[in-house]
C-alpha cells in the first residue's frame, strides 16, 4: 500500500480524533475557567475545594481515571459512552491544569488596576469580568497552547474505549499490512496538521481577547 492509499484509511480516524480533542480541550477550558472564577471569588471553604480538586486530578494518571470511569462505573451501574468518559477522564485533568495556568495569570494581573476599579465603585464581579479576566486570557494563551497540545497527545487513549481514532486506525492497519514504518510516519504528519490547526484557532482567540495597549507575546 502506498502513502496515499494509508492516509485515505486513516481519514476516518482523524475525525475521531479531532472530535476527541476539541471535546476533551473545551471540557478542560469550560470547567477549568469555572473553578478559577469560583476560586478567585469565593470565600475560603470553597477555595479550599477547588484547591482539593486541582491538587487529586493532576496527580491521578489519564489512562488510570479513563478506566475508572468507562471500565469501573458499570461496576454500580453507571454505562458511559466512550466518548463521554474522554470527557470526564481527560477533560476533567485537563481543567485542573488549566485552573492551575488561570489562577497564575490572574495573579500576574496589576493590582493597582483591581485598586481604581474598586475606587471607581465596580463590584468585585464586575472587576473579575471586565479587567481580571481578558488580561488572565491572555496572559495564559503560552500554558493554554501547551495544555491543548498535551490533550491532543492523549487523545490516542480514546482507542482502549473502542473509539476508531487515528492510532485505532493505524493498529488494524499495520496489523493486515505489516507496513509500520510508512504507517506510523503518516500518522505522526496527521497529528502535527491537527497541531498546526489547532495553534492557529488558539492565535484567533489571542486576537479576539488582546489586551489594548500591551504588545502582543
């Protein structure tokens, strides 16, 4: 088989693998940015919990949690669909990383700024929303790029689910053509393209969230 004939069989795969990762990435995005706003403005107890939660799902390996959730809950009756447990395995360590990534950004945010807005009379949401939180994007986009791509490169742990993801695809390949060299090159070019795709949405947020006045990173 030659290199075209292998990229047309794993075309279907990188669906899959682009829908495992955007599904995982705006999970980890979505419940990440939660529990930094919650962290950022609630009181101690709740601070506490987020802080709880950060600290056991960075520590907890992604394959491990993934079968927890799709091989263990049905142990007490609770059926996952696969890509479902992406979500709540790679997804929510995902978050984790990024709530750690928000809450340094916003620490880097001037104080000074907080202090006139206060002054100005705006409610601490107020602050949060309209000055914390576009610089905190944005001081961020570095640790966001690096947790996007690391969810990309996890992304083939969808195939011990019975996803038919690209590394699924390339499996069964290799396996009735023992073509692995050509095989695995392809797949490695597949999942740089979906980087390079990914990277340039991530730039189109920069952009949309720049900051006016500070140069661009």
């Amino acid at each position: 088989m030659d290199m075209l004939g292998i990229l047309q069989h794993l075309a279907g795969g990188v669906v899959y693998t682009v829908l495992v990762t955007l599904v995982c990435s705006l999970t980890g995005l979505a419940v990440g940015l939660s529990v930094a706003t919650i962290r950022r403005l609630s009181g101690a107890p709740l601070r506490t919990v987020c802080d709880v939660y950060t600290y056991l799902l960075r520590g907890v390996p992604v394959l491990v949690l993934l079968f927890i959730v799709y091989f263990g809950l049905p142990g007490i009756g609770l059926k996952v669909p696969p890509l479902l447990a992406m979500a709540l395995s790679l997804g929510l360590i995902s978050s984790a990383y990024l709530a750690e990534i928000f809450r340094g950004a916003l620490d880097s945010v001037d104080p000074v700024e907080v202090l006139a807005a206060q002054a100005m009379g705006m409610t601490r949401f107020q602050i949060f929303w309209h000055i914390e939180m576009p610089q905190m994007l944005r001081f961020s986009l570095p640790g966001m790029v690096n947790e996007f791509t690391s969810v990309l490169k996890y992304s083939p742990f969808a195939y011990t689910v019975g996803i038919p993801e690209i590394t699924k695809e390339a499996i069964t390949l290799t396996a009735t053509t023992l073509q692995g060299a050509e095989i695995y090159l392809v797949v490695g070019i597949l999942y740089f393209s979906i980087y390079r795709i990914l990277l340039v949405g991530v730039r189109a947020l920069e952009r949309y969230f720049r900051v006016p006045g500070i140069a661009s990173l």
